[in-house]
C-alpha cells in the first residue's frame, strides 16, 4: 500500500494532517494547512498560508491553494486563508488565492466541482454544488450561488454576483449580477430564459418552475424597470421561496443586475432556441 505522505513531498512540521489523508510526490504543504480525512492532494500541488481541507476533497495535481492574492492593496502578512468545503473536487491546476482581509476567507462550498486551469481570486464566495468550467476567471470579491454552472472561459468583473442554480454559457463575459435561476450567455452575458433543464434535474417543481418563467418575463420582457418589475413580481406572483429568493437578489443588487437577450439573438446558436418558452 503506497505511503499516506509520498516521500517526496515538503510538509510543514505545524500542518494539521488527518492520518487518512494523502499527499502526493512533490506536493508542498505550509505550517498552517489543515488537512482533513479522506483528502487526496495531487502531485507537484502547493498549500500555502491558512488552507483548510474538508472531509473527502480531491486537489488535482499542479493545483496551488492559499497563493499571494493579485491585489495591489494587499499589505504581506495579513493572516487570511482558503476554505475548501467537504467533498469538493478541484482538478489539475486550479488556483484559489487567499482572502485580503484580516481573518478574511476565499470560501468553496461542499460538493463543488471545479475543473482543470480554472481560477477563484481573493475573496470570492463560492455556494455549495458550483460547477466552474475549464479555464473560467472568478475575480475578486466574487460570489457564486449554490449549483450555479459557469461556463468555460468565462470572466466574472469583480464584485459581481450570479445566484443560486443560474447557468452561465461559455466564453461569457458577466459585467453585472446574474439573478438566480437564469440562462445567460455572451459578452456581455445577457439573459435568455429561465434555467428550466437545471431546475428539473434539482427537483423544483414543475409549478414552481412555471411561476418563475412569469417572473422572468415581468423581469425581462415587460419593458419595465428593474423596480417596478419587482413591485408587479411582489403584488402578482404567489409568493413561493424561490421568488422571493429571486427579488430579494434583484433588489440587493448594488451595480445592477445582467440586461436581456434582443429578440431572435437564441437564433446565432449560442444558446438553446427559445429558453422562456421551454416546457417545464
């Protein structure tokens, strides 16, 4: 049976390592790492400054965790770390920068995946079951909702947000929050329909579904302002959880939430034809 820590790799004496965990060759893991059970860190992977590890996650090979944030402001030595919730799976070469505040986490949900050559900056908040496609940026101060996709070789501008089971296509390019539950897509992302295959695969409800296609179009298709198409959501719509989730994130948007697809734009192929019209 091969060595829990390959003889190859630098670990810290002041590393926190459940015994069930495993390292692998030429991995490089810091003073203030903890290492849960059942991780698996790949080969030639560097753990630097606060990482924590939950129960179960896989670190690809070459991924670097903890690493000096991108940020001009940053003051060296702030003590501030990466959080990597249970079960997550970041394949080869991911990069997770560490927060830029004092006692500040970047923060991955449980059961996230996060595939190869992708990157999360400081300070992003990533909601448990994200999928984050190859090569994606997550710049700083991001935050993603839980079960939320984005696409491959898409950029977040930071301090953007994208709800909870939103679907953002490839090579996107988000300038501006993505409501919760939407199909988005192209640069700027814009907004196409409801994310109607991602909440069936969930397991909302088929009336509950439908409820939130009305809401879209109160949202995107009215012509009306962001405010007033919430005021006709709020004194028109039954008031279900995931609609008051959906104007609760409308309404907290500080710069704004993602303008809609033209008419007949689905018809370039770049997303699915007529999304807002898909059975539920």
């Amino acid at each position: 049976m091969a060595e829990p820590v390959h003889p190859t790799a630098v670990v810290d004496p002041g590393a926190r390592i459940h015994p069930a965990a495993r390292i692998g060759a030429f991995s490089i893991v810091g003073a203030e790492a903890t290492i849960g059970a059942d991780v698996e860190v790949g080969h030639h992977c560097v753990l630097e400054g606060r990482v924590e590890l939950g129960r179960g996650v896989k670190i690809g090979h070459g991924s670097v965790l903890g690493g000096r944030p991108q940020d001009l402001k940053f003051k060296e030595g702030t003590p501030s770390g990466v959080r990597i919730g249970a079960g997550t799976v970041l394949r080869e070469y991911v990069t997770i920068h560490r927060a830029t505040r004092a006692d500040g986490w970047t923060d991955v949900g449980e059961g996230c995946l996060i595939m190869a050559m992708s990157h999360i900056a400081h300070d992003c908040k990533v909601g448990q079951g994200a999928i984050i496609i190859n090569y994606a940026g997550i710049t700083g101060h991001c935050e993603i909702g839980e079960r939320a996709t984005i696409g491959g070789l898409t950029g977040m501008v930071p301090f953007t947000r994208i709800g909870a089971y939103a679907y953002v296509g490839g090579v996107s390019k988000v300038t501006a929050d993505v409501p919760p539950y939407m199909l988005v897509d192209g640069i700027p992302a814009v907004a196409h329909g409801i994310n109607v295959v991602g909440l069936r695969r969930a397991g909302m409800p088929a009336p509950e579904r439908r409820v939130l296609q009305d809401a879209y179009r109160l949202l995107y298709r009215s012509g009306l302002t962001p405010q007033r198409a919430l005021e006709r959501i709020r004194s028109e719509l039954p008031t279900l959880p995931p609609v008051v989730r959906l104007v609760e994130f409308v309404a907290a948007a500080r710069h704004g939430v993602c303008g809609a697809a033209r008419r007949g734009a689905d018809e370039t192929g770049d997303v699915t034809r007529t999304p807002e019209s898909e059975p539920v």
